[in-house]
C-alpha cells in the first residue's frame, strides 16, 4: 500500500480499491499504484485538501490579519 503523510485512513482505503479494481481488471502492479495514487491526489485537490492548498489557506489567513 502506498504511504502518504498526508493522507488520511480514508485516501488509504480508496488508494488501496482503486488498486485492487485496476488490478483485476488486468493492469500491472506499477501501473495499478500509479492510477490509485493519481486518483487519491485528484479528490484530495478537488476537497482542497492537499498541503500546498492547506498552506495558502493558513498565508492568506495571516496577510488578512496583518492589514
């Protein structure tokens, strides 16, 4: 299983369905933790929850309080 610090249990199991799914439909294990990873790193982006968009979150919030 792929390891992320910043995933949660949850981007863990999807991670891990989506590799099994591609795997039984015949992609290669290199390939199957590639599209599982991609697909984990889409919905954490579409939520907003990736660690670039967490930072700019937390600068944005300091430069409003700063002015």
């Amino acid at each position: 299983m792929a390891r992320n610090n910043h995933w949660d249990q949850d981007d863990q199991k999807q991670y891990q369905h989506v590799h099994d799914s591609e795997v039984d439909r015949g992609q290669d294990e290199r390939s199957a933790e590639r599209i599982a990873a991609a697909t984990v790193n889409k919905q954490r982006t579409r939520e907003g929850r990736t660690l670039r968009q967490e930072q700019e979150r937390r600068g944005q919030g300091q430069d409003a309080k700063a002015e």
